[in-house]
C-alpha cells in the first residue's frame, strides 16, 4: 500500500508539474503577441429626422476588413469588406418612444492581421424633442477613387489613371436648380512619401470626363497616398466633399532582372525542378507558380553565393500541369521580382527529357562574356603589334650603330699609295736595252714594291 501511494504521489507531482509549465508557456506566448490596432473613432456623419448615420473611422495607415457597431455592450451591426477600407459607416434609428434621452455607441474594426481593435470611445446620442433644423458635420458623402493600374504598383514610364467617382447626392429643394446639385470641380491629393507634402491636382465639371484624372508618365516622384474630393456650390460659395478612400501608389525600380529558367532534372532517380536565375544575383529568393494560380506553390532562398534553387515536384492532381518561376532580391530598400520563366509542362508519372529550353538562355550574361573576350584579344592584339614595332626599331639602330663602328674602322686601317704614271718616250735601242733593264730590274732581289714607275733602284756593287 505504501508503495502504491507512494507511486500514485509521483504522478500527481509529475501532472502538476507539467500543468506549470504548460501554464507558463502559454503565458509567455500571449505575452510577446504584439499590441492590438489602435481604437477607431466614431462620429456623425448626418442626422435627418430620427436617422442617424455613423461613421466608424480607422487611425491613419489602418484599414479594416470587418467592422463592428455596438450600442452600450450589443452588436447592433456588422460589415465585411473584402478589399478593406479606412472608414465604414452605419445608419441607426434613434427610438423616440424609449424614455432614456441618450443612447451610447461605440465601434471597431479587424484589419487584415485578422486582429481586432480596441473600442471606440462611446458617442452620446440625444433625441430631438422639437422640430428644429438638424445639422451634419459633413453635407456631402465621400466619392469613391479607383486607379488604373489597380495594385497600384508601377513601373518608370507607366501612366496612373485615378477615377472620382461621385455618389448619389441628396436632393436639393424645388426652388434651386437641379444643375446646382452636380459638382462644380473634383481635387486629387496626393501626399508625397518621406516628406509629407501634399500637392493638389485640380479639375473642373467642364472636363470631357470629370473626375478622371491622368498622372504621369511615372518618373519616381509620383509614390505616396492619393486620395480625392469633389465640391459643391452652395450659397456661401464652393462646400468640399469628405476625402475619398486612400489609395497607396508605389513606383518599382528601374532595375529589370533577367527572366529565369525552369528544368525539370533527375538526381539521385529522383525528379526535381531547377529554377536558375541570374549569377549577377546570388541569394535570391525564389518561388515556384503553377501556370493557373497566382499564389507561389512553393518559395525556397538560395544560397549567398548560389543562383538557382531546386524544388520537388508537387503532387499533380491532374495528368499535366504547368509551373513557372521567378525569383526576388534586395536592392536598396526594395525588393525587386524578375518576370515569370515559361511554362514548363510536368506530366504526371511520365517525366519528361531534362533538355533546357535554347530560349532560356541568360543572353545579357552571353553578351557580356563574348563582348569581355573580344575586349582582351583585341588589348593582347594592340600589346603584341606594339611591341613588335618596337623590337623592329630597335634592331635596325642596332644595325645602324654596328655599320657604323665597322666603316669608322676600315677608314682606321687605309694606307694612301701614290700610283702616278709619268709619260716617257724611248727609241728603238734604248727601248731594247730597257727590255733588259726592266728584265734585270724585275728580277732584282732589290726591287721596292712602294716605288714609283720613274725611280728604278739600282743594285749596290
């Protein structure tokens, strides 16, 4: 017995300790889960007998997907937007029966994080106990602003078409004319990203399109929030709108990433799909598409010195399928995609021949490489003609200075021998005996090689 609770003791100690830490675990997690949104505001929007419409407004930069009215604890209303919007807004019917003369209401809003906010401050409503006027914070509603492109993303040299439209205005008293009631001019504001500054865009009714409004081309400057108003002439002069939904415009870089390729490849007898990008960006982040769905299948980083990543191929409920891919990197403070690969057709069971496609070849790599090569030949061609002039001028001054040297010692060596003839007449006797002279002479051990025709040495006796 003892041994058994002492056992069943264990357990419990060991249940309560594990119950401990899964306590603090999941206090831990709930205490680095980020803040929730900031509170909305809600205010009247216009007041017409016992209808009153609301507008629940979300802080600036915040939009919201699904808001919320409530009146004191109750949920009176709610609404979902696909797109979110910064601002929604409610209409009540003030109950004059009800005896209590304030009611209070209060709002919030879930923005895309699917987080909620916090409530509004609640707002007082009073009911009108008389026929007096009411009054509206805001006479007019807000137009509606829509562009073309519709992500709102854009490149160097694309054109923006904003539209402002104009809802259906409230009607005006018999006695003022019906032309009065449409908008007399339309503002376009945008709101200058960094600085802040707000530049307005005027256009009046008298336009082909009223509240068409045509920026660019795009040069940069055009990022930042745009949003837009119309005004209305009234007695006293032009009464603005409220501001229209905000549209947010971001212009891309002017860097234009060469498009990757798509193979189907075999390791290991185990099929993958290699996407190759540019080697001027290694490190990039790359995702695989399929050819029917916009969302990435799958997205894997390369390596910091790598240019492709492989994929797996993914599981086909289909006999065929189409994937592409594209790939993303860090320039500056942006991220820039390249264009989508073509198409690369898996078939299920039955793969394909991993031949790469001739058309996804990296051609500005292509051109780079060849254009380098023909660079340094053309340079070791001009250093070989260079130098061969060079080493031809050399050796004919060597040429030049040896002939030179050998003439200067010729000249050096030269003997000056006087081989005057003088003319002499002779008879025929001393001609014969001068045959027997010169006989004598020639033979003569004695005879002077330098000597002159005109000097004979005689012999010594």
């Amino acid at each position: 017995m003892q041994v058994v609770s002492g056992g069943q003791s264990l357990w419990i100690y060991s249940l309560l300790l594990y119950s401990l830490q899964l306590c603090g675990r999941l206090s831990a997690s709930t205490s680095t889960l980020p803040p929730p949104p900031p509170a909305p505001e809600l205010n009247i929007y216009s007041r017409s007998g016992d209808s009153v419409v609301l507008v629940c407004r979300a802080p600036e930069g915040h939009r919201g997907v699904l808001f919320r009215l409530y009146r004191y604890r109750d949920m009176v209303n709610s609404q979902e937007l696909e797109s979110g919007a910064g601002e929604l807004q409610f209409t009540v019917r003030v109950n004059a029966e009800v005896s209590v003369q304030r009611e209070l209401y209060c709002c919030q809003y879930k923005n895309q994080e699917e987080r909620f906010s916090a409530f509004s401050p609640y707002l007082e409503l009073e009911h009108q106990t008389g026929p007096g006027p009411t009054h509206s914070t805001h006479t007019f509603p807000p137009p509606v602003l829509s562009v073309q492109p519709s992500t709102g993303v854009v490149k160097h040299g694309d054109v923006l078409s904003f539209s402002c439209s104009v809802p259906t205005l409230p009607p005006r008293p018999q006695s003022q004319s019906t032309s009065k009631n449409k908008p007399e001019a339309f503002l376009l504001l945008r709101t200058a990203k960094g600085s802040g500054t707000t530049s307005i865009i005027s256009q009046t009714n008298r336009e082909p399109q009223p509240g068409v409004f045509t920026v660019g081309p795009v040069r940069g400057g055009e990022e930042g929030q745009y949003t837009c108003l119309y005004q209305i002439t009234k007695r006293r002069g032009l009464v603005n709108s409220t501001v229209s939904n905000m549209i947010q415009i971001t212009v891309t870089d002017v860097v234009v990433l060469p498009v990757p390729t798509l193979v189907l490849q075999q390791q290991t007898d185990v099929w993958h799909l290699l996407c190759t990008g540019s080697p001027a960006y290694p490190g990039a982040v790359f995702s695989l598409y399929r050819a029917d769905n916009e969302f990435p299948v799958a997205a894997h980083p390369a390596n910091v010195i790598h240019h492709q990543a492989t994929f797996p191929v993914p599981v086909q409920d289909t006999p065929m399928a189409l994937y592409r891919c594209q790939y993303s990197v860090h320039l500056g403070k942006k991220w820039s995609s390249s264009e989508l690969s073509l198409p690369l057709a898996v078939t299920r069971g039955i793969p394909p021949p991993s031949s790469q496609d001739v058309s996804g070849v990296d051609w500005p790599l292509v051109l780079g490489s060849f254009s380098a090569v023909v660079l340094f030949l053309f340079s070791v061609a001009l250093v070989a003609v260079v130098a061969r002039r060079k080493v031809k001028a050399a050796a004919e001054e060597k040429k030049k200075r040896q002939d030179a040297k050998f003439w200067t010692q010729v000249h050096a060596k030269d003997h000056v021998v006087d081989l005057t003839l003088r003319r002499a007449s002779f008879n025929p006797q001393e001609w014969a005996s001068g045959d027997t002279t010169t006989e004598t002479v020639s033979r003569s051990p004695l005879w002077n090689s330098l000597s002159t025709f005109t000097t004979p040495i005689h012999p010594i006796h």
